[in-house]
C-alpha cells in the first residue's frame, strides 16, 4: 500500500483563460494570469492499493459518479503509466469552502489530485510536470500547483510563477451572491463561444495584451494597473460570451449590484477592482488594510449572500505524514 496526502489552493484569474488551442491535448488559447488564494483549499488523499478491486472517489462524503469519476480515474491512469503502478486507488478530497456554492473547486482539485496522485506512486515529479498533470485534467488547475501569482501561456504545457506571495501585498474579497438557474460549466461554456461566438476572434486577439499588462503590474507592484487590467479581461471574456448561441449570460442583479458597488468605492479612494468567472459570484481585489471596508461593503449589497476574504495563498504541497 502507497499513500500520500496533499494540499492545494484555489486560484482567481486576473487574466482569464477563456478557449482551448487544442481540446484534445488541453492546450490553452489564450495566456492568464493568476492569484492563488490562501483560504481555499482542497485536501486529497491517494492511496495505491493492490487489494482495492476497483478505484474509488469519495468528493466530501460522496462517492463520485459519471464525468467526475472519470476525469479523476483519467488523472491516475496518467500517473499509473508514468510510474509503472497497476494497483487501483482510493481517493478521498474535501474542499475547505461550500463546493454547492458554485465556486470553482477544479482548479484546487486536480492540483491536489496531481501531487498527491504522484507522491503516492513513488513518482519524482518537478513543479512543472506537476503543473502539466494537472492541467491535463483542467486547464486552470496548472496554476494552483505554485503559490503567489501564477502564470499560464497560450498553448504552454506548464505554468509558472510570475511574483511570490510576500512579493506583492492583495486581498481578494469574494461576494457569493445568490445562484439562478444551474450554470453552464466551464468547459462547456468556452466550446460554445468558441463555436458560436463572433466576438470569440476578438477575445483571442485582444486577451494577451490585457495579460501583458496584468503581468508587469505584478512584476511593477501596482494594484491600481492590475486592477483595471483585470476588469478588461474579465469583461472582454464576459463579452465573448454574451454573443455566444445560446447566450452565456453568468450575471445576476446581485453581480451586477455587487460591480456597481465596487466602482463606489473607488470614487470614495478605496482601490477596489472586480473579476467574474462561470458564475455570479463577484471577486474583488484590494490591499489587505482596506479588505474589510470592501467586505463590509459587499456584504451590505443587496443579493449578496456572504463574503469570504482571502490573502495570497502557497503552493501546493505534500503532507508530511
Ligand atoms: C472562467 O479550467 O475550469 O475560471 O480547462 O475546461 O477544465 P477546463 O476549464 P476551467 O476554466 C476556467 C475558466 C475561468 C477563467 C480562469 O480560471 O482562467
């Protein structure tokens, strides 16, 4: 029996990824740029047991089914073939934050998947064939493999780290705000743009410009360059989608509530900028001393349901058992 436990933090794109360059091989079209969040984590126990008659996944207390479990099952055959292991697996994750509540919890997922995966089949894997495990799964997962601010290239196999945790000081302030119908998830929603959108084009040509700049505002240390960087990429992604066939309309009153409230901040002098992903929710980021006014805020607009603020969080790691 080999087992190993590991931890990985979500990650919030301040560039976002939005369209594959190759679906098959899942080879991002476009380069993002994230911060990997300190509060968010998931915890995934692998172990490699001859005696196990078939994989098991156990997501929080239930055992996962359909495309869950294979995407999962997918990750350890990967890892099985690398490391030349041929005994089944048990998997155990939990997530630190309400999975129901449509925060994204691949990105932590498979990065937590990935190492533990490869610390329990002996493998000596480097950060960057981590990275590429886990983007093989899903692509945001490669950058919640490094702490800080993380960085993906069109097409990279990997990602990289572009500045450390203690290097640039952020809080990001998540707004839940109250769900509509089931969204389209990710995968789903980038084919249909990309499929049926004729701003699609657009995106892939503006998008590395807009993470450019994101990337020396890093590199500058300057939130307010960061920031509006970020609300472009995420509202050119936004608008991408909402000339998609269906139409991929994510925001809600509250999300909309929630924008609006943090461009009343700013005009108080509060530095405060916004990011939407596959959902309603509203992340804003801001300098960690003015991270309770915005969550104050954000938790007093209507549709908000609750606020969770986060710092820059670490790399994903083993757990020393
Ligand atoms: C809007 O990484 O979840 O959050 O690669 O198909 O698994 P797959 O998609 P996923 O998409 C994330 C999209 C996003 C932006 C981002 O995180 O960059």
């Amino acid at each position: 029996m080999k087992t190993a436990t590991a931890v990985a933090h979500s990650n919030i794109a301040l560039a976002k990824y939005w369209g594959k360059a190759d679906s098959e091989r899942m080879l991002a079209a476009v380069p993002s740029l994230s911060m990997t969040l300190e509060a968010l984590h998931t915890r995934t126990t692998v172990t490699f047991d001859a005696a196990i008659p078939a994989d098991e996944v156990l997501l929080g207390d239930s055992p996962a089914q359909g495309r869950a479990r294979s995407r999962v099952v997918a990750l350890l055959d990967r890892v099985r073939r690398q490391s030349g292991l041929v005994q089944n697996a048990r998997v155990v994750s939990t997530n630190n934050f309400p999975t129901a509540a449509g925060l994204a919890s691949s990105a932590s997922g498979f990065a937590a998947l990935a190492v533990a995966a490869a610390a329990a089949s002996g493998l000596s894997a480097s950060g960057e064939e981590l990275s590429s495990l886990a983007r093989q799964s899903s692509v945001s997962a490669a950058r919640s493999i490094y702490g800080g601010f993380v960085a993906l290239g069109a097409g990279a196999e990997f990602a990289e780290r572009v500045a450390p945790a203690e290097s640039f000081e952020a809080s990001m302030v998540i707004a839940l705000t109250a769900a509509g119908a089931k969204a389209v998830g990710s995968s789903e929603g980038m084919d249909r743009t990309a499929r049926t959108s004729p701003y699609y084009q657009a995106w892939v040509e503006h998008a590395p410009a807009v993470y450019e700049r994101a990337r020396r505002a890093i590199i500058d240390q300057n939130l307010e360059a960061l920031g509006e960087a970020m609300e472009e990429s995420a509202l050119m992604m936004h608008a991408s989608m909402f000339a998609a066939r269906p139409a991929l309309v994510y925001f809600t009153p509250a999300t909309l509530a929630a924008m609006e409230r943090v461009r009343a901040l700013r005009t108080e002098g509060v530095p405060a900028f916004f990011t939407m992903d596959a959902g309603p929710h509203v992340k804003v980021l801001t300098r960690p001393s003015f991270a309770t006014r915005v969550a104050d805020a954000l938790a007093d607009t209507p549709g908000v349901l609750s606020v969770l603020v986060s710092r820059v969080g670490p790399d994903a790691s083993v757990e020393p058992s």
